[in-house]
C-alpha cells in the first residue's frame, strides 16, 4: 500500500463521495504542529504498525488515517473515535475502545492543547458570525422543483356527469330473411 494513502492529509484520496477541496481548505487553517502531524510519514508509519498489531489488513489503513484526519479538522470528536473504528474496521467494541486510546495518546497527546484551543477559537468565529447577521437577512432559500399542492386551483366540483355524446353508427344491411319453416309434420312414406 502506497504511504501516502495512509497518511491522514492523503486518506481523502482513498476515500469516495467526499469533496476533498473543503478537507483541504480546512487543513489548511490548522496550527503547523497539527498541519505536520497530518501529513507526517511517521503518523503514517505509526499508523500501520497499530493495523499490524490488530490484525486489520493494508486496505483499512487509510479509514483509520481518514478518522485521525477528521479529529483533527474538528468534523469528529475524540469520544466519537471508537464508534468510528468499530463501524469501520469490524472490531467489537473493546478493541476499538482500546486502539482509539492508544491513537489519542500516541498521535494527538503532542498537539492535544494546540489543537484543543484552536477548535474552540473556530467554534467561537463561527457562532460570532451568526450572531452579528440581523435575524430578518437570514432567510431560507425556496425549495425548487417541488410541487406545492396549496397552491394548485380546485378541482370544479361535477356532481352529475355529463350525457355521453351521441354517436351514429353506420348502418350495415340486414341479410334478407329466411322464409318461416312451416308447421306440418314431415312425413316420409
């Protein structure tokens, strides 16, 4: 397995159905301590040998970088890394309990209180933004293509329908009729 999809700055790589620009942009914005742990190959080298010792083969390496790489932007929180590592790795519980440990002690303990205080900071911008715009600029957009049945006129209300329309049908000859058979008895001699 190519190291760079196991670090966590290139787990996005390996990953589908995710915009890895606002990954980027977003680690980007992090402290330098935190930006080198993400792309360091020794958290890459770290993190395959905690797969070796777990038994979790080479192509779950880059699940369990891309749960390190989300931590660290802040879109998941420590608490929330065993139930990450469970789901996607298939361990029972307790051994993702224990391996989300050793990460947060192992990876994150050098730059917890960087990382701590600069997810706080974010989290304090982004309410004092919301706050500062005025309650009447914030306004939900319409939804579009969605047919909104208040809007749609009645329906007239028939009670009787209508007489059916009068058709002629075309007229076929009759076949000439039979003469009536008579009503004597045949008599054979």
């Amino acid at each position: 397995m190519d190291s760079f999809h196991t670090m966590p700055i290139g787990s996005i790589y390996a990953r589908e159905n995710i915009s890895t620009m606002d990954y980027l942009d977003i680690a980007q914005s992090l402290p330098d301590d935190v930006k080198g742990m993400l792309a360091s190959v020794s958290t890459a080298s770290y993190l395959r040998g905690l797969a070796r010792s777990y038994d979790i083969t080479e192509g779950k390496i880059p699940s369990i970088a891309f749960a390190v790489l989300e931590i660290s932007i802040g879109k998941k929180t420590f608490a929330q890394l065993p139930a990450i590592l469970s789901t996607e790795l298939k361990l029972p519980n307790d051994k993702a309990q224990t391996m989300a440990a050793e990460i947060e002690k192992d990876v994150f303990a050098s730059i917890r209180s960087k990382l701590d205080s600069f997810l706080r900071d974010q989290k304090v911008k982004s309410t004092s933004v919301t706050s500062k715009i005025p309650p009447t600029t914030i306004k939900a957009r319409p939804i579009q293509n969605v047919l909104n049945l208040k809007e749609l006129p009645p329906k007239p209300s028939s009670k009787t329908l209508p007489p059916a329309p009068k058709t002629e049908h075309p007229k076929f000859p009759l076949p000439p009729k039979r003469p009536q058979p008579s009503t004597q008895p045949i008599r054979f001699t």
